[in-house]
C-alpha cells in the first residue's frame, strides 16, 4: 500500500467498509450518466492515490474491452427495443437507444470492478477477518484465504515460469505444442505447491489453538473519536444518497424512449455528497496535511 494515503487506510475497518460498500452500492443502483461517470473518475483517482506509481491502470482498459464489446457491439443486435432505427439485421431493427443503454450498463459495470480493485487495496485480509471473523470465523477466514490465496498463487506461478526459463526449457524457438505442455506442467507444478503449503498452513493453525472453544485472537484495531466520527458523517451521506435513489432523483429512463429526470436542487446536492463520498481518502488526506503543516509551524 502506497505510504502516499497513510492516514485513511490506518482508519478503522468498520470505516473503510462502509465507504466501499456505499460506493459499490449507490454505483450500482444508479444508471444516470453523470453519477456513473463521477463514479469512475473518482474510483480511478483513488485507486492512484492509494497505489501511487503501481496503479495499473492499463489493465482497468483489459478487462473494459470485452465489457464494451458485448454490451454496446453485439447486445443491441439481440434486444429489439426503442424508438430511433438505425439499420436493419435480418428484417430486424436495431435501435440507438440500445447503444446507449449498453454504453451506460457498460460504464456501470466498470466503475463497479474499479471499486472492487480499491477495495482490495483498502481491506486487506487482516482487516476482513477483524470484520467477519467473530460473526462467522469460518466464513471470516475463508474471505481471508482467497484474497491471501490469488494474488500469491499468480506470484507463485510467475516464479515456477522464469524457472522453466533459466532452465532453457521455454524459449523463442519453443513451438506451440511444447509451449502448452509445458504450460500444463506449470500448473500441475502449481497445483502441488499448492496442497503443500495448504498442509503446512493447516498444522500449523492446529498447533496454535484454531478452533478451540474460548480461544481469544489479536487484534490492533481500535474505535478512536475520529473514527467514530466518520462513521457518523459515511451514514448521513449515504441515507441522503440512498434517499435520492429511492424518490428516483437519479432515475434516467433509456428504453423505448429516453427520458431525464429535471435536476432540482435535492438531486444536485445529492451529485455533490456523492462526489465528495467519493473522494473521501483524498479530502482526507489533504486536511490531514493542511492540519500537520499548521502544527509544524
């Protein structure tokens, strides 16, 4: 984690939850263009913030390719529903509402993976089971074992294929079939690994007590005034956004016709605790530093 954000990602996890929970919920409620749009540029700017110089950004572009192909190319052409024709495929009209609907579900479903990526960035596994673990250790733990489990299996498989380079078994002049058997011999490889490392993790939770009726666990995560505080501010934005949603404030019709709603004053202050929901970490960081320079001096 970028040491650039220090000060949100040490608050308390109760705090971080709510913040992602409330953006992938408002984010996903919503199909107005103005709110999914301040929803992936905000997601963008704090995952930078939080990943500095290792924000990929180049794979928030892989993963919106087929995204964009299916819903605006190819869904428009099996959903016959709007007002403006366009052209013809099989005596079958294909309309230009449904490209804007599927352009719109599109930017929805990618700002929703970019707050999935924050919040992998945010709750770490020890953070997750802090928050699951006493209501469900079971299901706390196994949260905890795939975020821990798939970023170190692709690690893991990473090492075993610059091995099979050193040893001059994978090279520019491998042909195809060579290339995948020894791929699959990657995997078997990795696979075993694998089970190993999952034996040696199990012995040793056995050994230190796991399961055991009344075994107490260590936590270093404590309830401050200021979390408090945020946790109050997080719930008031969110019934206010929450209550947008559901008087349709932001409601935007696409099919057949499109219709917006007329923006008054209730719906603007909503994109504005939005915005600033948002961008939160940022804000933050930004009185933290205001706040320190002011004592330094």
């Amino acid at each position: 984690m970028n040491s650039r954000c220090p000060f949100f990602t040490k608050m308390h996890p109760l705090v971080l939850l709510i913040y992602i929970l409330g953006m992938l919920i408002v984010t996903m409620s919503s199909l107005n263009p103005l709110l999914l749009s301040l929803s992936l540029i905000s997601g963008i700017a704090v995952l930078v913030f939080l990943k500095g110089r290792k924000a990929k950004l180049v794979h928030i572009i892989f993963f919106s390719i087929p995204i964009l192909i299916f819903m605006i190319l190819i869904q428009p052409l099996f959903y016959h529903t709007g007002q403006t024709v366009l052209f013809y495929v099989n005596e079958s009209a294909v309309y230009k509402e449904n490209y804007i609907y599927g352009g719109i579900v599109s930017l929805m479903l990618i700002a929703g993976v970019v707050w999935c990526m924050v919040l992998r960035e945010l709750l770490d596994s020890e953070k997750i089971y802090y928050l699951f673990g006493k209501l469900s250790p079971t299901l706390g733990l196994f949260f905890t074992m795939i975020l821990r489990f798939i970023p170190l299996m692709r690690e893991r498989l990473e090492q075993i294929h610059e091995g099979e380079i050193s040893m001059g078994r994978i090279g520019p002049n491998t042909g195809h079939i060579a290339t995948i058997r020894n791929r699959l011999k990657e995997v078997s490889i990795l696979v075993g690994w694998s089970l190993e490392s999952s034996i040696e993790t199990a012995n040793s939770m056995e050994s230190r007590g796991y399961g055991l009726k009344g075994r107490t666990s260590y936590n270093r995560f404590n309830f401050k005034g200021l979390d408090i505080g945020l946790i109050i501010l997080e719930s008031l934005a969110l019934v206010y956004m929450i209550a947008v949603l559901v008087t349709k404030g932001f409601r935007v019709y696409y099919l057949p016709v499109i219709i917006l709603n007329k923006w008054d004053i209730f719906n603007i202050l909503g994109l504005i605790v939005f915005a600033s929901f948002a961008l939160l970490p940022i804000i933050q960081e930004i009185i933290y530093k205001i706040w320190e320079a002011m004592n330094n001096d």
